[in-house]
C-alpha cells in the first residue's frame, strides 16, 4: 500500500513539474499560464516530491527507502514523459499531420 501511495504523489509530483513548464502549458492547455500558477506548480511539485521521500523513509528507512524512493520517481517521470508524447501525437494526428 505504501508503494502505491508513494508513486501516486510522485506521479502528481512529476505532472504539476511537467505543468509548470512553458511547452507543456502550451501543448496541453494551448496557452500558457500566469507567472504565479507556474510557481504555485513548481512549489507543488517539489513538496510533493519531498512528501513521497519522507513517507518511504518513514516505513522503509533511509537504506531501503532511498531505493524505493528512486525506483518511484524513475517511473512516475516515464510515465508523465510518455503521456506528454502520447498527448502530443494524439493532438497531431487530429490535425491531420
């Protein structure tokens, strides 16, 4: 259960992260956002990183738990990477490109 708790914040980490940048507001939202948002986002983000850390340290200790921890974030950021390309084609093919 703990596993599941800490990727899903990492993956929520890893989206407000992708959000916060100027390419994928544009790509996802076709705009880009006010300046303050993006900060909240970033903010966001990094807190919830640092959530999910303290959460696997918390119940795994730091050997373990920094293991854990890196396997989480390695996956929740391949898996927003591959959803932004998916995104991006998607949106592509609906051009008709």
């Amino acid at each position: 259960m703990m596993h599941f708790l800490s990727l899903s914040i990492c993956l929520a980490a890893f989206a407000a992260l992708a959000m916060a940048t100027d390419r994928a507001q544009s790509d996802v939202l076709g705009r880009e956002l006010p300046a303050a948002t993006t900060r909240a986002l970033r903010t966001a983000g990094w807190a919830l990183l640092l959530a999910s850390l303290a959460l696997v340290v918390s119940v795994q200790g730091w050997g373990l738990g920094l293991v854990s921890y890196s396997g989480h974030t390695s996956f929740a950021a391949g898996a927003v990477f591959v959803a932004l390309i998916v995104h991006q084609r998607r949106k592509d093919q609906r051009r008709g490109r």
